[in-house]
C-alpha cells in the first residue's frame, strides 16, 4: 500500500480516505510499510463508531502508542488520558461548563472578543478593501477565547494589526510537529529527539514556550489564590478551577499536571471552533441561497424584539430560536469535521457490527483503529442522510 500512501499525503488526505471509505462499504484495514507503525482498521460506519465510542468503550482506549507519541506535548491531559484520569478530567471540565459562573464568563469573553476587536479588524479590511486570511483571524478569536476560559488570561491575539505572539506561535509550532510524529517511523523521530535533531529540535523549543507561558500563569494564580479573601468573587476558569481539587491522595495538583490540563482545552478549543467556522463560512460563500436564508432567520428574530435600537447582542433565547443556523453549521460539520480521525487501540478480541473482526496482538503493537468521522465522503451525501434517516 506504500504507493498509494505516498499519493494520499501528497493530495488530500482526508479525501483520499473517504474514497477509499466508499469503495469499500465504510471500513477497510490498512496494511503500512514494514518500517511504520501504520498498521490500523479504518471505519466510519456508524455502527462501528457507536460500538467503540459507547458500547464498548472500554475495551478501546487510546493505547500507549498514542500516549507515547503525544506525551511531549500533551503530557496527562484529557487528550492524552486513559481510564481514572480521564474520567476525572472529564468529570469535573463537564461540571464546570454547566455551572452558571463558566456560562457567563464564556458569554462575556466571547461578547467582548467579537464586538471589541473581531468587528473592528474585518471593518478595517473592508474600508481599505484589502484582502485577509479568514481561517487565521478565526484561530487568534478561538485562541483568545480558548485562553481566557482555560488560563483566565487574554493573550491578545486578535487586535489591530494582528501581532504574533509568542505563546501562540509556540503552540502552533508545537502542535504541528507533534502530528508529524504519526507519519514518522517511531524509531526514527525517537533518535532524531534523543540527538536533539531537525523538527524533534524544533519541537523541543515551540514546548519550553508553551510550558513557560503556562507556568507563569499557574505561579500568578496561585499567588492571587493566598491573598484572595473568602467572601470575593472567585474566579470560575479552569486553571482556578483545578486548583481548588486534590488528587487521589488528597494533595494538590502538581504545576506540570495542571498545565497540561489547560493546553490539552487549549487544543480542543483552538482548532476545533476555528476549524468549524472557516469551513462553514467558505461554504457560505459557495450556497448563497442558504446564506439568505440564515440572514432571513436572523432578521426575523432581530424584529421580534421590544427595542430594536438595542445593540445586536444576541440572547440565548435567541439563539435557540435559530434553527436554519444550527442545521447549517451541522451540516458544514458533518462535511468537514474539525477532528476528522479519531485513533483507538483494541486491547482484547472483538467484532465490530459490521463483522470485520479486531485481534489483540500481545506481542507487538496493538491494534489500531482509524475512526474516520466523514462518513463515506461529500459525494455520497444523499446516500448518508438516506441511511441515518
């Protein structure tokens, strides 16, 4: 399969497996070269992603090739977390962004981000009829939001003129080298990391900047912690949050666990929202129609108000109320996932739905699993809808 490997990373990769993915009914094994650890099955049949995502959940964890291959960067975050540790994150993030406090403090970052500096940056473009990279100004909104809920601090990404900064970059960095690990053979960018040579150099030096910047914040909170009276107004990110809770054996979380807490959200939420949004506004672009229709819902709401003199915030009444909108953006996220590839181990004997059967292979590596969110490519939309009813 080499060849048609090579030809796939030169193309469209995600293209190249979904079309892959329809010839052979949703799920197809991949055999790599000798010298990778690509070795994997391949599934976006519906049933398979229930049975290992819900039914069997457990018998598909990340595995220690993923948790190896990440660790740098992720260290113990949610991302990067199997088992008790993962449930405990998740327990306690999943608290935390239904609470009252997290709500309206996402609300306020985001109001202030949109109307105080997103608008003005794409009306500065506009007056000077100068073009712009939408798909970055999206990533520094996501980022500055992203930051502001996971650290409490606004890194100020998205401001006149658009300056790098330093953190940012640093993550970028970081996060792109890491993702060439998967294509690497293990030998070699382990050698390459112990030699301190080529993107392993590189990576090395985009993580000391992210774990850097977190330790900062992480020793500035904890000073505002010891001198913060009981009866003010706590602070509701994440960062703080974590900071209240013990561990198992009742000690405080150490500074290095907490900040892979907080760039493992960073990761989720970067990318994810900033991902979503630019794929939803080109195909906008490319279905007018459906553009006038989701302004149409938007106006019609707009006049139902008491003040139309108000400013255009909108409410979350509102919003619900905005139903070709949310089917738009369901729609441009079941196209063009923002994590399109999801990558499970099997650690013992199954059999997917679909009968395609997974061995554990205790003496060398698991078997792995590509879950592949696309279903099935673009070009058999209809034939998705049809089957999902």
């Amino acid at each position: 399969m080499l060849p048609s490997l090579v030809t796939g990373l030169r193309s469209d990769m995600y293209e190249w497996i979904s079309d892959i993915l329809c010839q052979q009914n949703g799920t197809f094994k991949f055999k790599g070269p000798w010298f990778s650890s690509l070795n994997c099955v391949v599934t976006s049949d519906p049933r398979n992603l229930e049975h290992l995502l819900k039914i069997k959940f457990s018998v598909f964890p990340k595995g220690p090739y993923f948790r190896d291959t990440v660790r740098d960067l992720l260290g113990d975050g949610i991302f990067n977390a199997d088992d008790e540790t993962w449930q405990r994150q998740r327990k306690t993030a999943s608290i935390e962004f239904h609470s009252a406090k997290f709500r309206q403090l996402t609300t306020e970052s985001l109001v202030e981000l949109v109307h105080a500096r997103l608008l003005p940056v794409l009306e500065n473009v506009v007056n000077k009829s100068t073009s712009i990279d939408l798909q970055d100004v999206l990533l520094r909104l996501t980022f500055d939001n992203v930051c502001m809920i996971a650290f409490g601090v606004d890194p100020g990404c998205l401001r006149p003129g658009l300056p790098e900064i330093l953190f940012a970059k640093a993550f970028e960095d970081a996060t792109k080298t890491t993702l060439l690990r998967f294509v690497t053979p293990t030998c070699v960018w382990k050698a390459m990391r112990c030699l301190d040579l080529g993107i392993e150099k590189k990576l090395k030096k985009s993580i000391k900047g992210v774990d850097e910047f977190a330790e900062q914040f992480i020793r500035t909170r904890k000073e505002e912690l010891s001198l913060q009276k009981e009866d003010e107004k706590q602070r509701s990110d994440l960062l703080t949050v974590f900071m209240r809770l013990k561990d198992e054996q009742g000690a405080p979380f150490s500074d290095k666990f907490l900040s892979d807490i907080c760039v493992n959200f960073i990761l989720a939420g970067r990318d994810t929202f900033s991902m979503a949004l630019s794929w939803f506004f080109w195909l906008l672009e490319k279905n007018p129609i459906v553009e006038e229709k989701i302004l149409a819902e938007i106006c019609r709401i707009v006049n139902e108000r008491d003040d139309l003199k108000s400013p255009l915030i909108f409410r979350p009444e509102e919003i619900k109320k905005m139903d070709y909108l949310q089917a738009s953006l369901s729609e441009a996220l079941r196209l063009y996932p923002s994590v399109p590839v999801d990558h499970k181990v099997v650690v013992e004997d199954n059999v997917f739905p679909d009968g395609t059967v997974l061995k554990e292979q205790k003496l060398s590596m698991q078997s792995m699993l590509w879950v592949e969110w696309k279903p099935y490519g673009e070009k058999t939309a209809e034939n998705i809808n049809r089957r999902d009813g």
